[in-house]
C-alpha cells in the first residue's frame, strides 16, 4: 500500500523559537499516524537539526529540506549540498516547487541533477510539478504536468521511483486560497499515476504518492484527500498552525 503522506512546506516563515514552540504545541497530544501515514516537515536549512531531535523517538515523522544544490561539494558559496543534509539527519527534500522554477529559475535539467544527486544520498526527493493558471485556462494543463514529469524523472530506474513522492501543486492555487475542486485534482493525480504506468508499469505507479498541494487547509483537506488518487497533501500556510495542521493529518486516509 503507498505511503498517505501530510507534508509540512514552512518555507521563509518562522524564526527558531517560534518553529519549536510550534512543534511543541504540535506534539502536546501525540499524533495518531497509523503504518502507512507520515508527517513530514520541510524546514528552512538552519532548523533541521533542531526539528529533527525534537522527533527523536516519534514514529513515522521526518524532516525534509527544501531544496538542495545540485553539485556534489566544492567552492557554491551559499549553496547546501546533498551530502550534507544526509550527514544531518535529513530525510526528504523538496525539490523542484513552483517558487524555485519561478523566482531561481530552476530548470528541467537542473531538477533532474537535483533528483538524482538526492537519490546518490539516500535522501528522498518529493518531486514538485503543476501549471500555472495561463496553462490551465489555455486547457493544457495535462501535457504541461506530463512534460515536467518526463524532462525531470524519466531518466530513473522502475528501482529508483518504486515508493516515490511526487507533489502535484497547481501555480494558481498556491498561497492563493484557491484550492482545485476535489475533481480537478482527482482528474490530475489520476493523470500523473496513467503517464507514470505507461512509462513504469501499473505496480511501479500505484507505488508512489502523488500530494495535493494549493491552500490545503483544515477544513478541505478530508475531501481532497478522499479522492483515490490523492495520497495526501503538501501544506505551506497552513502547516504554520499547530491545530491546522493537526487536523490536516488526522485527515489522511
Ligand atoms: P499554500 O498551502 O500556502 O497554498 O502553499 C502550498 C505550497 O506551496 C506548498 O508547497
């Protein structure tokens, strides 16, 4: 059975006092993850130590970067390598979202690199693709996501995408309020696992989790999560809230 995952994007938000206070007021009542159900936080670079031991102990919880540099080490100023984030602890790494593309210019290639210098280190990636609203209201959003999908992964073994994490996080609903219809994703997540099976094979597919991500909140999350090809949810504002994003794993099938 693949993995129902609630994903935590903090992204630029919080300073550390306020990330652990977080975290304590997220873990004052134990969460209830059954085998198949994770919880993972994507947490700015300075923080995943700390985050990291204050799961110590817990089951089924992670900590994912939000990014890493595609190089193996050398003289990147600035830049975080796979290697080290595997020497911390790191479990996931969020590679590829929408704001990255945008604001860094993230390429197909690029991302690629990233995904397997991730998968060099034993870090598992959660891949991040959808289109942005002009895509959408142009009726290509299916052959855009596929594009992403192949320029960016299909380079991998049936091995290497057994059990992987893709997000599908639509541009024009993220940070917007604007949540897909439970239709509009199941149509999407029932497209990437077809385009997936085509390429894979149906058991390869059926494997890997595809994430809603896109104003994920308390009160949608159940119905999203409901749908059959919706294996849980990649969350940016409200992960930020201890009760929000209690109630948004407790909504995972
Ligand atoms: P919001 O949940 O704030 O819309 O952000 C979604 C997102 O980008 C998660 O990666």
């Amino acid at each position: 059975m693949r993995k129902q995952i609630a994903a935590a994007n903090w992204k630029m938000n919080l300073t550390l006092q306020q990330a652990e206070t977080l975290m304590d007021e997220l873990f004052a009542t134990p969460l209830e993850l059954s085998e198949n159900q994770e919880a993972v936080f994507g947490v700015p670079f300075p923080y995943l130590i700390s985050i990291k031991n204050k799961l110590a102990g817990k089951k089924n919880v992670y900590v994912a970067a939000q990014n890493c540099y595609d190089k193996k080490s050398g003289a990147y100023t600035g830049e975080v390598s796979a290697e080290m984030l595997n020497s911390i602890g790191t479990d996931y790494v969020i590679i590829g979202h929408s704001e990255r593309r945008e604001y860094f210019n993230e390429s197909h290639a690029m991302l690629a690199a990233k995904v397997n210098i991730c998968i060099e280190n034993g870090l598992k990636p959660i891949f991040c693709c959808g289109e942005p609203l002009a895509i959408r209201e142009a009726g290509t959003e299916s052959s855009f996501v596929e594009m992403q999908l192949k320029e960016s992964l299909f380079h991998l073994s049936a091995e290497q995408l057994t059990g992987f994490v893709i997000a599908y996080e639509p541009i024009w609903a993220i940070g917007t309020g604007k949540t897909a219809s439970n239709e509009q994703a199941q149509e999407m997540h029932a497209h990437i696992r077809k385009v997936l099976s085509d390429q894979y094979g149906v058991v390869v597919a059926d494997s890997i989790s595809i994430l809603y991500g896109g104003s994920v909140k308390a009160n949608n999350a159940a119905d999203i999560f409901s749908q059959p090809d919706v294996d849980g949810g990649l969350v940016g504002g409200a992960s930020l809230l201890a009760a929000d994003f209690t109630a948004i794993i407790n909504s995972l099938k």
